[in-house]
C-alpha cells in the first residue's frame, strides 16, 4: 500500500472522500461504487489481463519474456508479493529488446517512459515515446508530470499522442 500510496493513491483516496491515515482494503471497492457506479466497477472487475489486436499485445505492466504467455496471463487477477506478475513486471521485461512470443510487440504503461529512458541511461526529453525493440511504453508519469500518453496504430504504423494537464 505504501507504494501505491507514493504512486498517486493517495490522491485517488482523497478524491473518494477516504483518509489513507484511515484507510481499509475492505472500503476501497464500496467507495468506488459510490464514485463510479456498481456497473462500471463490475465492468473493470470483469475485465481481462490483456487485449491483442494483430501483432500488438495492450498489457498493463509488461510480460517475462520465459514465460509463455498463456501461462504468464493465467495467474490470479490480485497479486501483490512481487514482480512476476502482468500487473507488476518492470524487469527483466524493461531491458529486453528481442522479440516477444509470436513476434508481439508489446504496448504497456505502468512505468513512466522517462524513467525507463534513465535507467537505460538515455537522456530524452518528457513525454518521449518511442518503439524500443519490441516494446513500446506508454506510460507518460501523469501522476507527476501531468502528462497523459496515448498511440493510434495504422496500417503498420503508430502515432503518439499527448495530453499535459494545465494548473
């Protein structure tokens, strides 16, 4: 929780009208009915650990590249102790620049670009989303940098869009 906490968690609490001081695992979903509505939280319940669309895999966090992937999507939804997990992954998936299983290319967020572009010693400037091997992320850092990332594909090509929030 801590990590979800400095990750932004706070602010989504806050705007549920919750107190992280207080704060309950078990009042989290009743205060996202209030939010959002019982059918849309049913809706993102329901929802799959994936989608694929030609050779494009739409994933969360990322996937482990010895896994295979039916295998690496099976797990339960909720999972929490580490990184091996579609939800978690940050490395080894982050570093690699091979191809995915089938030729995938896979499109994630979950981690910031920019940090990503730092950690592999790169200098790239805020808001810079490129296809890196076979790995495209399109995680912008809204939840510090206030920009909002998104990618339109056609006909073998994509294109990058932004959004930056105006204080």
């Amino acid at each position: 929780m801590s990590l979800w906490f400095r990750n932004g968690g706070k602010s989504v609490l806050s705007e549920l009208g919750l107190s992280p001081a207080e704060f309950r695992a078990a009042d989290l979903e009743p205060a996202l009915c209030a939010a959002l509505g019982t059918p849309v939280v049913a809706e993102i319940k329901a929802s799959g650990s994936h989608r694929e669309t030609g050779s494009l895999l739409l994933v969360h966090a990322g996937v482990d590249r010895l896994q295979r992937l039916d295998l690496w999507f099976s797990k339960r939804r909720v999972w929490l102790s580490d990184e091996n997990h579609y939800a978690w992954i940050r490395f080894p998936f982050l570093g690699h620049h091979g191809r995915f299983e089938g030729g995938r290319i896979v499109v994630h967020g979950h981690t910031p670009e920019a940090m990503v572009m730092r950690w592999k010693g790169l200098d790239r400037p805020p808001g810079t989303h490129e296809l890196d091997g076979w790995r495209l992320g399109l995680d912008g850092g809204s939840y510090q940098s206030g920009i909002v990332a998104g990618a339109e594909f056609r006909d073998g090509a994509y294109r990058i869009w932004l959004a930056v929030a105006r204080g």
